[in-house]
C-alpha cells in the first residue's frame, strides 16, 4: 500500500525566495573590511566572516521587508 502523499505547507503558501549574498558580494565586503581596517594582513578569515554576518542580515531584513509587503 502506497501512502497519501499531502501538500507541504510550501505548496499552499505563496512563498517569497529568499535570497543569499554571492560569493562576490561576500568577497567584495571583505575586501571592503580589509581596506576599512587599513590593509592589514592577517585577518582574512575574519574579514569574510564579518562580511558573511552582515549581507546576510542584508538579505535577511529584505526578505521580511518582501514579506510584508506580500503579506
């Protein structure tokens, strides 16, 4: 016996895409950072994950901005 197969709330619900910074954008921020902090070396894993940390709070409040709207 096969098994009703339901819809997944994303098949019902108008769904918004959320969108995720690129690899460029994050390797632009962080070269942004590194130039921010006078080019200093050293810190580059730290550069990309502060760059990482804020285009997704970007991206994260312009989903919820979309969202409302929507909404």
């Amino acid at each position: 016996m096969s098994k009703p197969i339901g819809k997944s709330s994303s098949e019902t619900e108008p769904q918004i895409p959320e969108h995720h910074p690129t690899r460029e954008e994050i390797e632009l921020r962080a070269y942004q950072i590194y130039v921010e902090r006078g080019g200093v070396d050293g810190q580059d894993a730290e550069d990309w994950v502060q760059a990482e940390r804020e285009l997704l709070g970007k991206y994260r409040n312009t989903g919820r901005m979309a969202k409302a709207a929507a909404g």
